[in-house]
C-alpha cells in the first residue's frame, strides 16, 4: 500500500471514528436506552476495535 493510499485510508478511518464518537455521546445521554440502542451501541463499539486492528496494521505494514 502506498502511502497516499494509507493516508486516505486513516482520514476515512478518522471520519468513522468521529462519527461514533458522536453516536456514542448521544447514546450516553439517553436516560433509560431501549434495546435496539444498547444492541447499536455494542455495535459502534466493535467496528472501533475493528477499527484500531486495522489502523495497527497499517502502522505495521512496510510502505514504499
């Protein structure tokens, strides 16, 4: 992967991260959460470890 790749990679990952930053403050303001926004919530919180894995990789990777 070339590093203007690996770039607009992270800035996409970056925007995904904001996002669920965003969903998850919202969520952590929600009084009494139903549980299809418990369940979204567990959701949020595997894509940011999906998330972390693979910005590990790419940290990882050996660029040209």
């Amino acid at each position: 992967m070339y590093a203007t790749d690996i770039l607009n990679r992270v800035q996409s990952l970056r925007g995904e991260v904001a996002s669920l930053q965003d969903l998850n403050q919202t969520f952590a303001e929600i009084s009494d959460p139903k549980p299809f926004a418990i369940h979204a919530n567990g959701e949020r919180r595997r894509r940011l470890k999906e998330i972390l894995q693979e910005l590990s990789a790419l940290a990882k990777e050996k660029h040209p």
